[in-house]
C-alpha cells in the first residue's frame, strides 16, 4: 500500500497489530489502529488512461 496514491485517498482502514514476546506462547499485546487517509475519494477507474490496464504483480520469495 502507498498512501500517497490517489486511489487511496478518502478512504478508512483498520488494522490489528500483535506484538509477542520472543521465545513466550502467552505474553502478546495487541493494538488496534485505524488509518484515515484525507481527501475525496476518487473512482479507480478514472485514473486509468484509455486502452490500458493496471497490472499488478508480487514476488513470492527471493533467493540468491
């Protein structure tokens, strides 16, 4: 995610963050964060140029 790409903007989203203690089963704590990024939200589709698709692509793993 980028925040700063205008697809984004307008938008709300919420996030669960666990910290957990190294080498412990039982010692975790857990924050909960919301991110409002400003602005007015924009159609996706408008920020593509005419006859051209967004491609997306990730890498699963990288080894030497």
């Amino acid at each position: 995610m980028n925040p700063n790409n205008l697809k984004y903007q307008g938008n709300t989203y919420y996030f669960a963050v666990v910290l957990k203690e190294t080498h412990s089963d039982y010692i975790m704590n857990v924050y909960y964060m919301t991110l409002k990024i400003n602005g007015n939200r924009i159609d996706p589709s408008l920020l593509l140029p005419p006859n051209k698709t967004e491609v997306g692509m990730t890498i699963q793993f990288l080894t030497y």
